[in-house]
C-alpha cells in the first residue's frame, strides 16, 4: 500500500474566516507573535500499489476533494506502507 | 518569522464520517483501491523568532486547536521565512 497525504489550503488573498477566528483566540490566551494564521484540511489515505498515484490524486483533488479556484493542493505519497 | 505547519489528525478508532463520505464518493467516481480515509486539520501560521515555537505550539493545541482525547497533532517548523 501507499499511503497519501494531501494538504489543501486556500489560496493567497482568500479570506479565510476560521484562521482568523484562531488568530483572535489565541492573542486572547496571550499567544502573541502568531501572525497570518490559515486553516486547511489535511487528508490521508491508503492506495493499492497497482494505482497511478500522480495521476489518480491529481484527478480526484481537482473533482472533489479540492475547490481548484480557491484552494491549492499538494501530496506527499509514502510508498511500502502496511496498513 | 518562522513557518509553522500544524497536522492535526484523529486518533486511531475515531470514527471519521468525513472522511467515509469522502471514501464513498471516490468510489462512486470510479477511483478504486482507496481505503481508509481520514479528514485532518492542517493550521499554518507564522511566528517571531523570538518565541520558544516548540512550547507555545504544544500549549496551543493542548489548550485551543487540538482536542487531545480524540486527536493527535504533529508541527513542521520552517525556519527564517519571510512573511
């Protein structure tokens, strides 16, 4: 099996609500110097040797785990995982 | 300012009904030989130099961005970035 973990953040100049919201709290608890916080999903998943990582990751971000107009993506595939 | 790039992943045995229903839809979509996925959190933010980064980020998740009953967090951190 390999293992794939897809990071998907929004895109420079999106508003992002939510980082914004962390932001807020975490000056409130007395974090400061925490600057330009995002928030962004992380997704892992187990795939057959036999697939086209590059490919089917490509296809299956820009179809339905990632919105493409707003949201950028990246993935790190860790190959030889027993799951 | 240094990069902080926080994973925040459920525990082994927590249910994940997002990352099933994305497990379901892939499959519909046609992507075989996908199998367990689970959905994260993945926070960036960026921090002065001044601050001690490995304390502050396990008090932050411990106290704010993580629940650490049901969730696990790892930290990346990217040194001498420019904001």
């Amino acid at each position: 099996m390999k293992k794939v973990s897809i990071h998907i953040t929004l895109k420079e100049g999106v508003l992002d609500p939510e980082g914004k919201a962390i932001e807020g709290s975490l000056a409130t608890l007395g974090y400061e110097g925490v600057k330009e916080v995002r928030v962004g999903k992380l997704i892992e998943m187990y795939m057959d040797d036999a697939v086209d990582v590059k490919a089917e990751v490509e296809a299956m971000c820009q179809k339905l785990l990632a919105n493409p107009v707003i949201e950028n993506y990246t993935y790190d595939v860790e190959e030889g995982v027993v799951s």
